[in-house]
C-alpha cells in the first residue's frame, strides 16, 4: 500500500540547499529595509558630509574670554534662504534661516571647541563644515633697557635707539597637559614688513632695537608645537617715548628732593645750593655714563659738569639766573633731552628783608 504523497513530503527533512536559499532571502528583505529606511529618516547633523561650505572666524587664534565670530559661506546654495544650524561640541546651539553668524566666548579650558554648521535648501541640497577653535593665553611682559632715577616708581620706556627685552609665557595644551616653552617654536615678526627678528626652539625671550625710532616697536609672535602647526598669534606694541630730564635740588641734610622735581622757578634759599640733573629713558645704567653730554648754561656761563652743578649767589641784594641744561646720547644720537628753570636768590639781611614789601623778579 503506498503512502499518500503529501505525508511523504512532509516526512522529507530539509535539505542544505534548500536552508542556504532561505538565508539569502531574507538578507535581501533586511537590506531592502534598511535602505528604505535609511531613506525615509532624516540626515543627523553629525552624518552631514563636511563639504560645500566654508567658515571664516575672527580672531583665528582667540585668547581665553576673548568673543569669536564664526561666518559661514557657501557657493552650492543660498545661504541668506538656507536653513543653518550650528552646532558647539555636538550641541546644538543656534538655527534659522539665514542665520549665517554665530557668536560665542572662548573657553578657557584645556580642550579644543569643535564648531560645526549645516546648511540645507529648499531643493534638499545640504552642505556643511567645522572648526577646530584652541583658545590658547600667551602673557606678554616687556621692560626696555633704558634708565630711570632712583625710587622711580614706573616702568622704563622704550625711546628712540634704545633695546627692549620681551619675554613671552605661553599656555599650549595637548590632551589637558601644558606644553612646556622648550617644546614650541617662537618666532618674532617685525609687523611692517613680516621680516624674521628671531626664531627657535624654546626662544620665548628676545631683545631687540626699533629699526623705525620714530614709531613704535610693533611686533607679531607665532608660536608652533613640534608638530609644526601654528597654535597661537599674538601682537605686541611697544611705545616708543622721547627721553626726559629732570632737575632736582638737593638738600645739605635731606639729600636729592627726589618728590618735587625743579619746576619753572628755582628758590636759592641757602648760601650754596646744588641742582641734580636725572635723564629719564636714555640707554644708560646711570647719570654719570660716559656717553652723556652735558651742557649747562649759567647765566652767560657755560658748564660740561657731569650730573649737578652747585649755585652760589654772587654779592649782596635779590636776583635771578636763567639756568638751561641740554643732554644727548653720544652714540644714540636720537636720545636727547633738554630742561630749563630760573633761579631766584635773595641775600640782604633779615631785618631788611621783614621791612622790604617783596616785589615778583
């Protein structure tokens, strides 16, 4: 007797063949589902190719708190009719159409700020770029080798002919760890003509002259990590101011009257007085420096003491004496300096002075 055949079929175990063409079929039905999928759900910012965009931001190289301006622009759509997105670190942080700028204030963390904008038409074209924003600190202190009298509370300044030196203090981070000075490169452009005043390894101290000493000292740093890439720009201006002088006078039992300076009018109150003459901001270590010229005029006397002169009135009776003094730098011949005061004196007695109405010279 023989069986029916649909018990026989049923009976039969499946085959390998028969297993493979199964599997295969139901790959394709998972990526037929995947693709309508992947169309159907929208593009995620991140997904966004980096690409048909360009941003321009002001400063490149910002310093911690300092604002920064991020500009968008693109040559595939719209931008003024596109809808923007900006993202910061992932987040999203600003969108609308037209919105083609995006400000922020940079951190003062160790790590970089990643900025990313994405752009889409109308016509479902997208587009969009990023930027790597490392705001890095860099503190600047100057002193310029020029001289200022003693107890002088301010800063010496930079005159024409004189050095100044710069040192520079960089906070360069990689992965949250400071870069130590010895491991970037500094390198000192003059800002007129980008022209190389110092470059090296570890070089964050330079003294240089004014080559214009009539204009400031204006001065570019780049700094670069060891990997050649330029971390950080920093512009530096130092002033430069004439040199002054200063007349003092000195007393027998105070010294030199270092808080009041020798106005326009001198009061030769004692019998011998001494005028102590301070230049200011010449590229000198003190008063007495070889390469000081004095002249002093005295009435129709002229004088080449170094530093001071001593004033005694001539003769009994009151008078005054036009006293000039004209200082210049022997070798920097730009530094130079002159002052002028009227010296007063009065020699009659003191009964005859309490008698006499005083009368202006």
């Amino acid at each position: 007797m023989h069986s029916h055949p649909l018990e026989r079929d049923t009976k039969t175990p499946y085959t390998v063949p028969m297993l493979r063409n199964v599997f295969h079929r139901v790959c394709a039905c998972a990526f037929v589902v995947g693709v309508l999928l992947c169309v159907a759900a929208p593009a995620h910012a991140q997904d966004v190719p980096l690409s048909g965009a360009s941003l321009n931001m002001q400063p490149r190289y910002p310093q911690p708190g300092e604002e920064v301006r991020v500009r968008v622009d693109s040559l595939r759509l719209d931008v003024d009719m596109a809808t923007i997105e900006w993202y910061r670190d992932g987040v999203l942080v600003r969108s609308g159409v037209g919105e083609d700028e995006y400000t922020f204030v940079a951190d003062a963390n160790t790590e970089p700020t990643v900025v990313r904008v994405v752009l889409r038409s109308n016509d479902d074209i997208t587009v969009g770029a990023s930027a790597t924003v490392r705001s890095t600190h860099v503190a600047v202190v100057w002193e310029a080798n020029t001289y200022t009298p003693p107890l002088y509370g301010g800063k010496a300044l930079l005159s024409p002919g004189a050095s100044a030196t710069i040192y520079a203090m960089p906070f360069v981070y990689e992965n949250g760890v400071q870069i130590a000075s010895d491991s970037l490169l500094f390198e000192w452009l003059s800002e007129r003509d980008n022209a190389t005043l110092a470059r090296g390894m570890g070089q964050d101290t330079v003294t240089l002259q004014n080559p214009d000493p009539f204009l400031d000292l204006d001065i570019v740093l780049r700094i670069y990590d060891a990997a050649g890439e330029l971390r950080t720009i920093r512009a530096i201006t130092i002033p430069t101011k004439p040199p002054e002088l200063l007349l003092y006078s000195k007393h027998v039992l105070r010294g030199i009257l270092w808080s009041e300076p020798v106005g326009t009018m001198y009061d030769l109150t004692d019998e011998l007085g001494e005028l102590v003459a301070e230049p200011f901001f010449f590229s000198v270590d003190s008063r007495f420096d070889p390469n000081l010229r004095y002249e002093w005029e005295v009435g129709n006397q002229t004088l080449d003491t170094p530093g001071s002169i001593f004033l005694a009135p001539e003769g009994e009776g009151r008078g005054s004496s036009r006293i000039t003094l004209s200082l210049r730098h022997e070798v920097a011949w730009r530094q130079r300096a002159d002052t002028r005061t009227v010296a007063s004196f009065d020699t009659t007695s003191a009964p005859e002075r309490d008698r006499r109405t005083t009368d202006p010279l």
